[in-house]
C-alpha cells in the first residue's frame, strides 16, 4: 500500500487499543455502579427475608411444642 509504513500502523493500533481500553473500562465502572446500586436496594430485602426465616422457625417450633405440627 502506498504511503502506509509499518511504523504507522504500529502506531494506529497502539492508539485504537489504548481507546479500546479506555472504553472498556469506562464500561467496567458503569456496569460496576449499577450493580453496587443493585446491591443496596437487595440489602434491606435479604434482612428482611432472614428475619422472616427466623421467625418462621420460631413459630413452628412453638407449635411443635403445643403438638400442633
């Protein structure tokens, strides 16, 4: 190919890798946001549901205790 040396596509693709790179880890810190926004609206549920799971045990063997179960 006329006028395209070796030396400028070496440098042509360091530039597009070195972009590439910045892409991606621009993606890696959106995707990284959304999931730690994910994360603390998941927090209060999974309380919620180990309380929940307690206080299931609880019961039951209360009624195991009244020959209920």
């Amino acid at each position: 190919m006329p006028g395209v040396s070796l030396e400028g596509l070496v440098q042509a693709g360091a530039a597009e890798l070195a972009e590439l790179r910045r892409e991606l880890g621009a993606f890696r810190e959106a995707v990284e946001g959304r999931l730690e926004q994910a994360l603390q609206r998941v927090q209060p549920l999974a309380q919620a549901l180990r309380v929940l799971e307690e206080e299931h045990l609880e019961l039951r063997a209360e009624l195991a205790c009244l020959g209920l179960a």
